[in-house]
C-alpha cells in the first residue's frame, strides 16, 4: 500500500532488483560456465543490490564470448570481486533472515547484533562454504568445515566491522521497531485506559439562563 512518495521510489527499486536477478539467473544457468557455488553467489547478491549487482555480474563475471570465461575474469581485481561475492552472499542471506526474525520479536541493538553474528556466520560457514564448495574442495562434509573456518571467520568479521557501526549509528536512540509502534499504541486514550467521555454541549440560551438565575454579588 502506498503511503509516502518514496514508497513508489521502493516499489520501482524492487522491481527493477527482481528484474536484475531474473536476468543474472537466467544467464548464469544458461551461458556462465561457473561453479554452481559463484552462480548463486552473483544471484543472491544481485537480489540485495538490485541493478548495483546487476552491473557487478556484466564488468566481472558475464561470459562476453563462449569460451572466453577464464581469460575475461583473470583480472586481479575481477578476481578480487568474485571472492567478495562469495563471501558476502552466504554471510548477508543469514544477516538478513537473522534481521528479519529479530526485528519481528523486537529485540534490543545489542541482541540483534549478536543473533545476526552468529547466523551470518553459520550460514556462510555451514552451508555456502562447507556444502557448496564440496564439489570444488572435495573430501569430507567435515574437512571443509575445519578447512574454511579461518577463511569464513575473517570474511564475516571484516563484515560487522563495516555493517555494526553503521547499524548502530543510523538506529540509534530509536529502539526497536515493535518498542516504537507500542509506544505510539500505548499513548492512545484507549491503551491508556482513559476513553474519552461524550458530554452535550451548551447553548447560548442555556449559558444566558444559568448567569440570569446565578445570585448577583452584593
């Protein structure tokens, strides 16, 4: 439902997110030939960043020619973006389902801090490191839970280093989400207790005649 103007500015961005990642999905499974772990990497990423990841996939990663792949993404810094999107896929899915679980409950800064830690990191060290990369890694589910573990360890700490402070400087002094909508409900004469009574209003004949009968001072 619209309310402000800038909700028809959030309504045009996810359409233009949800457009953006159809394209690098389709792209990614028909033409990229990349490991399956990468192609799903750039598809999360480009669904959080819209038209931002979007431009990300075409510089660093798209194929421009079959068979032209690996020399396109020899690039060091292409390099250096494929690996932070590996990194930051896994890690931002946990953050932001962990986000979205305690922003419902309403829990305080520092608790929501902590349970989008613990749940970035296991999502990216658990499933889009361990699981994913199996294929690539190979040996035991086990191995490459204790071989990645340092790796996802840095990648996920450099990322509260970066997200924490902004997090908590833009959210600052306002509380939770459910702490402010029950602050505004709570000052409502209903959830105070305190309804409002219904009384006549007088005419001006009835003022004029209780001043008439009201004794005159001497």
């Amino acid at each position: 439902m619209i309310i402000q103007p800038i909700d028809y500015l959030l309504v045009a961005w996810f359409l233009l997110a949800a457009v953006s990642t159809a394209y690098v999905a389709w792209d990614q499974f028909r033409n990229n030939p990349e490991p399956t772990v990468m192609k799903w990497g750039f598809i999360l990423v480009t669904l959080y960043m819209g038209p931002l990841g979007l431009l990300l996939y075409v510089l660093a990663d798209k194929e421009p020619r079959p068979g032209t792949h690996e020399r396109f993404t020899a690039a060091l810094w292409k390099q250096g973006v494929g690996s932070t999107i590996h990194c930051v896929a896994g890690d931002a899915t946990g953050i932001i389902l962990a986000a979205a679980i305690t922003a419902t409950l309403g829990l305080p800064m520092r608790v929501d801090l902590v349970v989008e830690y613990a749940a970035g990191f296991a999502f990216g060290l658990f499933i889009f490191q361990s699981l994913f990369m199996k294929e690539m890694m190979g040996g035991s589910y086990l191995e490459n839970v204790r071989k990645t573990f340092l790796p996802e360890f840095i990648s996920m700490n450099a990322m509260m280093a970066g997200m924490a402070p902004v997090m908590s400087f833009l959210m600052m002094g306002r509380g939770s989400t459910s702490s402010r909508a029950m602050s505004r409900r709570d000052t409502t004469p209903e959830a105070t207790g305190q309804a409002t009574r219904w009384t006549p209003r007088k005419s001006t004949r009835d003022v004029t005649r209780s001043r008439a009968r009201s004794p005159r001072p001497s």
